[in-house]
C-alpha cells in the first residue's frame, strides 16, 4: 500500500486547526543506514482506501526524503514512514514544520520569503514569493545605501556611468551568512558573449571593512557571488560595481538575490 507492501511502517496523525503549509522531512538514523519512503494521506486512514496528498521515494538514503504542501486546508492529515524495501527498517527522524505565510518565519521551500505581512510591492508578495526592489539613487557610496528591508531576496538596479558603485545595507543577527549574486537583466547575459561584468563586496558595519568579494562567479560566468557571516547584530553593506579589472567602464541593468541563513 505504502512504499514496499512487505517493508515496516508507522503512522502519525497531524492536526491543522487552520489552513496552513506544511514541510515533513524523514531520514534513517544514520541518515545512510537504510532508505525511506514518505507519505502524506488525506482522508479516514482505514488502510483500506487512502486519499494519498503526496510521497517521496527518490533520494536513496543520501538525505532524508521531503513533502513540501502550500496552503493546506485544515484538518487530519496521516504521516506515513516506511521503509522504501522489505530490508530497510531501523531507527528514524521525522520533523514536522508548520505555518502561514505573512507569521515572519519562513518556511523553506513553500515560502521564499515572509517579513511578517501579506502585502504586495514590498519586496516580498501578499504570497510570500520574492518581488524584486529597485535601487535608489544616488547610493554610490555607504552612507546612502539603498535598504533591503527583512524578508526582501531580490533587487535590482543599473551601472549607469562609467565608475558607478550601488551600495545596499541589510540588517543582520549575530551569526547570520548572508550571500548575494548578482544576475543578469533582462536579455544580457552575465557570459564571455554579454555585456554585463559585475564585482560584488559586503562590506563590516562600519561600511569600510572589507568582509568579502568576487568578480566572477567562474570561468565562463562574469557575475559576482559572496558571502559573509556576522560578527555582530548590525547593519552591513553590499557594493554591486562593474568589474574593475575586466570592465571598468561598462554600463548595464543587473539584478541581485539576496540569501540569509
């Protein structure tokens, strides 16, 4: 019925008061110990005539298996864990992760962003995708950065003139990586054959210490990726510039995306 007919299983009821999403991940104790299928049923769980909402059974046993559900109605839901062979039983971990979008937490990967409200035009949508936030000019050096808000993964902007810097702060926690790239615009492309050739910087909250920086993401990839970690609760910076080795004085639209764990 579940997975292999002949392999074990056990089955947990989860409870919805409320519409939500939901994120159940399940992995074999070691994680490579043995490999794992997991369901999710809707309906009266009388082994007889499941209502199957979603499984997983196709990462082997090199990381736990996913089911990812956006916007569950309320109600009973059956978790079944199940071994993906006759031969695989053993100990196990099953997190179950739960919300709504616009509650300020966001829940990986149903919501891409969630800065605690459901309203459009703010960098992050009434449905929690990433809507893109333009630079505000003229923010060419750190003391008029454009801000990216909490919750905000995309922005873009333009090298207008020759020698323009775009810098950007975000607020960070203690301990939190934030990593950015910068990414084509519209139909320019980031390769040897395009017109866009980036460096990017994250600069320390003083907005002059350097913390990371890259011009290009790789051989064949002229735009930029970094990535820092913080020290210390505060504000830090990101400089988005043409490449100053390789194209001092080319102009081009860019966007950026913006990652913080």
């Amino acid at each position: 019925l579940f997975g292999n007919p002949g392999a074990p299983e056990a089955v947990f009821e989860l409870t919805l008061a409320n519409p939500a999403s939901f994120v159940i991940s399940a992995g074999g104790v070691p994680l490579s110990s043995y490999d794992i299928a997991l369901h999710v049923q809707d309906g009266v769980c009388d082994g007889m005539n499941p209502m199957e909402l979603a499984c997983a059974d196709d990462v082997g046993s090199s990381r736990p298996e996913q089911i990812a559900q956006a916007d569950a109605p309320a109600g009973t839901y059956y978790v079944v864990v199940d071994g993906s062979d006759t031969s695989d039983a053993g100990n196990y971990l099953l997190t179950v992760e739960t919300g709504t979008c616009g509650d300020g937490s966001k829940l990986e990967p149903v919501e891409e962003c969630d800065e605690m409200n459901t309203m459009d035009g703010d960098g992050c949508s009434s449905t929690c995708t990433c809507e893109p936030i333009m630079e505000t000019e003229m923010n060419d050096d750190y003391t008029a950065a454009s801000a990216l808000g909490a919750g905000i993964c995309l922005a873009s902007g333009s090298v207008g003139v020759s020698g323009d810097d775009d810098y950007f702060s975000v607020m960070l926690a203690q301990g939190e990586t934030i990593t950015v790239e910068a990414v084509a615009g519209g139909a320019d492309t980031c390769g040897p054959s395009g017109n866009i050739d980036t460096e990017i910087e994250i600069y320390d909250t003083d907005g002059t210490t350097s913390l990371a920086f890259n011009d290009d993401i790789g051989s064949s990839n002229y735009c930029s990726r970094a990535s820092a970690t913080a020290a210390a609760a505060g504000t830090y910076f990101v400089r988005v510039a043409a490449s100053t080795q390789y194209c001092a004085n080319c102009t081009f639209d860019y966007g950026m995306t913006i990652g913080i764990q």
